[in-house]
C-alpha cells in the first residue's frame, strides 16, 4: 500500500531544518559587548558590531532560504537592519559617531562573510 503525501513527510523528515544555534553565539556576543560597554573595557565596540551584523546575517538566512516568521527572527532581522541604518546615519550624516567608517566596513564584511558561509553550508547540506 502506497503512503500518502503526509505520510512521507513524518516518516522521512526534511534535511532543510532551520537552526538556533548560531543565534545563541551571536546573542552571547551581544551580551558580552554590552557589558564590557557598561564595565568601560576595550573591544566593546567590535564585540556589538559583529553580534548586530551575524543577527542580521542569520535572521536574513531565515527569512530568505527557510520562509521563516517567526517572532525571533523577524525581531533579530529588524535589530540588526536598525543598527545597519543607525551606523549608516552616523557615516553620512553625525561625522562617524556611532562608528566611522572603519565600523561600517567590518559590520559589512561580518555580514557578508558569514552570510556567505552558512549559505554555502546551507547548500552543501543538501
């Protein structure tokens, strides 16, 4: 006897799964800026602009290649498209303050690299 379409689908799982994971590194990056931000450390900077761009970048992974909607990823995507602006702003309009234009090249290269990353992991997963 054939199995129909649904059952199929809980007997043989799909390989394409969205994975939290890398939202806790990133969330735990997050937490570590901001509190070396607060403690007055160096490197509190770095450690805010590399957890915005890998939310943004995971969310964006998410939103395009797994039709998520989710609270947590849109929330995470719209933070970091916040803080893309916010940085954005500050180059072309406050003289560099949040960050200059040093900031906005490693928040890009941040998204673009692991976004590039975990799509190719994404694609060779399957």
């Amino acid at each position: 006897m054939d199995n129909d379409i649904l059952d199929d689908y809980f007997v043989n799982k799909p390989k394409n799964k969205f994975s939290f994971n890398l939202f806790y590194v990133w969330t735990a990056l997050l937490v570590l800026g901001v509190i070396f931000k607060i403690q007055h450390w160096p490197l509190a900077g770095l450690f805010l602009l590399v957890s915005y761009a890998g939310l943004l970048s995971h969310s964006l992974i998410g939103i395009l290649f797994f039709k998520m909607r989710d609270y947590p990823i849109l929330f995470f995507g719209l933070f970091g498209l916040y803080h893309f602006a916010q940085i954005m702003y500050g180059i072309f309009f406050l003289d560099g303050k949040p960050y200059n234009i040093y900031g906005a090249t490693i928040y890009t290269a941040v998204l673009v690299g692991s976004f590039f990353f975990e799509y190719v992991y994404i694609q060779r997963r399957n």
